[in-house]
C-alpha cells in the first residue's frame, strides 16, 4: 500500500482521528514542513485548529538522514544515545548549534504575526507525513508538553514498527494506518512525495 501524495495520507489519517472532531480542546500541530499539508487535512476533518510546531532533526554529520536526536523550541532536546554514542561532543555539538539556528529562522518565518504557541490543558495532536526513526516526534511530545498539554497523540499515515512502540511510551496515543514490516524510508510509501516548501507551509496556515 501507498499514498498517492500527502493529501491523500491526510485524508486516511483524518478516517481515524474522528473522535477528535468538533472538540473545543483540540489542536492539530503539523510538523514542518512535510506534516503540515497531512495536518491540515487532519485539522480540517477534524474541524480544529491548525498551528505548525518546529522541530529539527539532528543528522549525523556524514549521513544527515540518521538522526541522533531532535530539537525543539525552547530548548528541548531529545538524544538517540545508539547512534550519539558513536560522535564525538564537538560534532554533536556543531550539528546541534546549526540546527538551532535554522529552527529559530523557521519559527520566525511561519509564526509571523502568530502568538506563541500555548497549549494549556489542549488535546495535542501532532501530524507529520511520516515516521522512520521517531526522534523529531518524540522532540515534538516533550515540547507540547513543556507548553502545557494535557494529552499528546501522535499520528502520522506511516511509520517503522519499533519507533511506533518507542512512541507508545512518552505519547497518550498513536495513530498510524499502515505500519508496512519492511520500512526503509518514508518516501517509499508515497507515489509523489516532493518537498514541502516554505511558502507551502506559510499558505496552508494563512488560510486555516
């Protein structure tokens, strides 16, 4: 099974969300940038609001898709101590340091004229597009949390097996419909799969 782009994964994912609609406690937070064009179907469906929630992978310096961990708004970070392990504290350190810059340029840009973002006592529904190490959505529960939420859920169209069980364990719930037992990448499971870009994500909020 694939999706045929992130439209139609969002529209799967909102089918198994619809305990979530019409509830005046519900937030859909996409994560940038390839969650948010999912989260706003989800958002839509669900009839709630939409914000975007900044967190940047932070990928080993000579294979950037593997992540050591995520970091967040405020300063939360998330350490995959397997694969950290193996760096040294200058490279973690460098990465860390560059990400941090790029996410305060990401917060600035798609926030704009937005109030930062609070979740006291919100249901935090947190979409990405996919899930392949769990890093950047296990960043993404300790920040929602750090801002307040009552309950995190997580839910993506697809992801691996066992970061589905790692989440499991810092997330109230997980949502996920396809859970393929060969993962590889999240691009394998869409048949158009381009990347988000900055005015994609900034258009979608404009007109939630």
């Amino acid at each position: 099974m694939s999706y045929a782009h992130r439209v139609e994964a969002g529209d799967a994912l909102a089918a198994q969300l619809k305990e979530y609609a019409d509830r005046a406690d519900v937030i859909v937070l996409g994560l940038v940038r390839g969650g948010v064009p999912v989260a706003a179907r989800v958002a839509a469906a669900l009839h709630a609001p939409l914000d975007v929630l900044v967190v940047r992978k932070l990928g080993v310096p000579w294979a950037p898709e593997v992540a050591f961990g995520a970091l967040g708004p405020g300063g939360v970070i998330v350490h995959n101590d397997d694969v950290e392990s193996h760096l040294s504290t200058s490279d973690v350190a460098a990465v860390a340091r560059a990400e941090g810059v790029e996410l305060a340029r990401r917060e600035t840009l798609y926030r704009r004229d937005r109030p930062p973002l609070s979740l006291n006592g919100k249901v935090a529904i947190i979409v990405d597009d996919g899930i392949a190490t769990g890093a950047t959505a296990r960043a993404a529960v300790a920040v929602s949390r750090s801002l307040g939420a009552r309950l995190v859920v997580v839910a993506v169209p697809v992801a691996a097996a066992d970061s589905l069980v790692e989440l499991s364990g810092v997330a109230d719930a997980v949502v996920c419909p396809l859970v393929p037992p060969l993962f590889g990448a999240v691009s394998r499971f869409y048949r158009s799969f381009p990347q988000t870009t900055d005015d994609e994500v900034i258009a979608l909020l404009h007109h939630t």
